[in-house]
C-alpha cells in the first residue's frame, strides 16, 4: 500500500475519501476534522442497545419534507413565500435546493440568516445525495419521483420581515411537468403553481451547451409554461425567475459565448410570449452542484434567494381570474405581514 492511500482515510465510516479523493461532508480535506482517523465501526454493544420503553417520551415530527397539507399550516402561521421550482427532468431542481442548504450551512447569505427548518432530515438526505451516497467521484442526486408535490420549509431572517420569513420550496419530478406540456388533454394540478409568489423556472445549462438538445429545451421550457397558462395555473401576476443551472459546465467551454447568448434569447422570447402573465421577470445563473471544484457550490444562489423573499405584488384583480383553484391551498393568500 502506498504512503498516498494510507493517509486517505476517515473516521466517518460513510466517507469514501480513499475511493474517491472526495470528503463526504464537502469539506476540503485539510479542513475536515474527521479525515485522518480510523473508521469508527459499530461495536456489537452499540447494535444491541435496547431501547428502554418504560420512560416517557415525546414523539417527535419526522423531518421530512411536507404536504400541501402540512404546508398550508405554515402559510396560516407567518409571513410565507412558496417558491414553486419548475423545469425538465435533470434541470437541477433538487440539487437547487439542496444548494441553497449547504450556503447556509456556511453562515448568512449575505444579510440573510437560516433561522429553522422544520424539514432538516429532507435537507440533509438531499445534501448526501448530492454529495456522495452514491459514491462516485462527482456529485449525484436521486431523480425526485413522481407523486404529490413535496415542499422543504425554512425560516429566514434578516430579509426585511418585522421577524423571519418563511420560504416553502416546492419540488416535484420534472417528468409531471413535461407531461402536462406533452399532453395538454390532462390538464395541470400544480397547486404550487397556483400558489406560488415567484416560480423557479430552471433551465438545464448542460443541454444548453449542445445545439440538437439546446433547440429542444427551447421548445420544452417555453411549452411548459404555455400548459400552465392554458391550464389556468398562471393567473394571479406572479414573478418568474428563469435560471440557468450547471454554469460549471458553461463558463470557460468552447461553445460559452453562443450557450449564454441562446439564453438571453429564449429569456427575451419568454417575455415576448407570455407579456402579461408575470409582473416580472429576471434571469439567473447557477451552480448549485458543480461537478468539479473549480466552482464553488452554490454560485449564484445567493442572488436567487434576495429575489425570492420579496412578496409578490397584490392579489389580481378578481375580473381577470378565469379558473378558480381547486385546491384550498392555492386559494390560500396572504392577507398582511
Ligand atoms: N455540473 C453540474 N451538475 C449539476 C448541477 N446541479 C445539478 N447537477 C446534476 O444534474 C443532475 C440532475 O439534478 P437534479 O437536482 O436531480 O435535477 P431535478 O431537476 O431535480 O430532476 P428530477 O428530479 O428528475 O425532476 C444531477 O446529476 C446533478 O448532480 C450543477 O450546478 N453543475
Ligand atoms: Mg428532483
């Protein structure tokens, strides 16, 4: 064994830093207080431990991500922003918001402050994920899988609230969203959409390097919010930030220039499709998961979280509402802050 792979090792025991040269936790290898140790195993005692059940205890909440149900309880209780986070399969939805978790995971984003999550299980789980659970050497993120729509909760502070602010990020598979643009005939239950104050547009920055693929996500993205708008999902003058994700892939690659220029386009076109749907729209550009350390992970989220606190501006008109929301959660308003 070599003098390089005895050093490799960790005290983590889910760390493979001596297969993949990487820390699990994404932290540089000097900085990380556990590289170096011995693996810690599981001794038979701590496996046998049983659990004394004759004490009393409290049952504590799962941590999980939320329903539109759960969701809706916090919307009833503080200021809320829903943040409805759109886009094809692989756009980049999830590792956006896993993202955004390991910022704060750092400090405050700017003048922002995390002040609590009622769903950190479902931020650490995504998190792994995007790190090493699958143990390759580049960051790998479970596909969300098709169903309801599940949301991440965090409470924010320092975002110009009276007292902090709660963001609800929602996530749901790409797939459903393509699905509703492909097959028009299904009609759209996005009650996040509805809901939303900004929706997340994302558009996937690696196809957007590709000619043939860039041309089909034009047409994908701008369908997509074409079946929302038919759909009657898009009528309450919402903000849309149209966000280009993996500029890890773009910036310094041959075809740069054209990939950011296409996407100045298809912004433009957005605007010119659809002029009175949003009260505004803005672009971004991300990494929130890059794929080698030549970009810091989460570039340009900091920018998308200054837009997301803002409230959308009042409800519209009721005149211009032509669908009224199924569901009672996108019927839901703020009233005051
Ligand atoms: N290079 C690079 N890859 C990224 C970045 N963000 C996400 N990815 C990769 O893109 C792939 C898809 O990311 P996801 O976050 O799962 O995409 P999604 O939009 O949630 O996909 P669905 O759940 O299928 O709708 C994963 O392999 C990620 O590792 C990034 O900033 N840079
Ligand atoms: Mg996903």
């Amino acid at each position: 064994m070599s003098n390089e792979e005895l050093t490799l090792k960790c005290g983590n025991p889910e760390c493979r830093v001596s297969e993949t040269g990487r820390c699990v936790e994404g932290f540089e290898l000097d900085e990380c207080l556990q590289f170096g140790n011995d693996p810690e195993e599981l001794t038979q005692e701590d496996e046998s431990d049983e659990v004394d059940t004759s004490a009393p205890c409290v049952q504590l909440r799962s941590a999980e991500t939320l329903s539109l149900e759960e969701t809706s309880m916090l919307l009833r209780a503080a200021p809320t922003r829903v943040i409805a986070i759109i886009g094809p399969s692989d756009s980049g939805k999830t590792s956006l918001i896993a993202g955004l978790y390991e910022l704060f995971q750092e400090g405050p984003i700017g003048n922002i402050s995390f002040s609590r999550s009622v769903t950190l299980h479902a931020f650490e789980q995504t998190c792994h994920d995007a790190r090493s659970a699958s143990r390759r050497t580049s960051p790998h993120i479970h596909r969300t899988r098709r169903g309801e729509v599940r949301f991440y909760h965090l409470d924010i502070s320092g975002a110009g609230a009276a007292k902090s602010l709660t963001l609800a990020l929602a996530d749901r598979a790409g797939e459903e969203y393509k699905g509703a643009a492909d097959d028009t005939s299904m009609g759209v239950d996005f009650p996040e959409v509805q809901r939303a104050d900004t929706l997340t547009l994302l558009v996937d920055g690696q196809r957007h390097l590709d000619s043939g693929a860039r041309h089909n996500l034009r047409s994908e993205v701008i369908m997509i919010i074409q079946a929302l708008v038919d759909g009657g999902a898009l009528q309450n003058g919402q903000r849309l930030a149209v966000v280009l994700t993996k500029i890890d892939q773009i910036v310094g690659s041959p075809n740069e220039g054209r990939a950011l220029s296409e996407f100045s386009k298809l912004v433009k076109k957005i605007e010119e499709l659809f002029p009175n749907i949003f009260t505004t729209i803005v672009s971004f550009k991300i990494a929130a998961s890059p794929k080698s350390g030549e970009m810091k992970r989460g570039t340009g989220v900091d920018e998308l979280l200054d837009f997301w606190k803002d409230p959308a501006p009042p409800i519209a008109e009721p005149a211009i509402i032509t669908i009224f929301p199924k569901r009672a959660f996108a019927r839901l308003r703020q009233l005051e802050e």
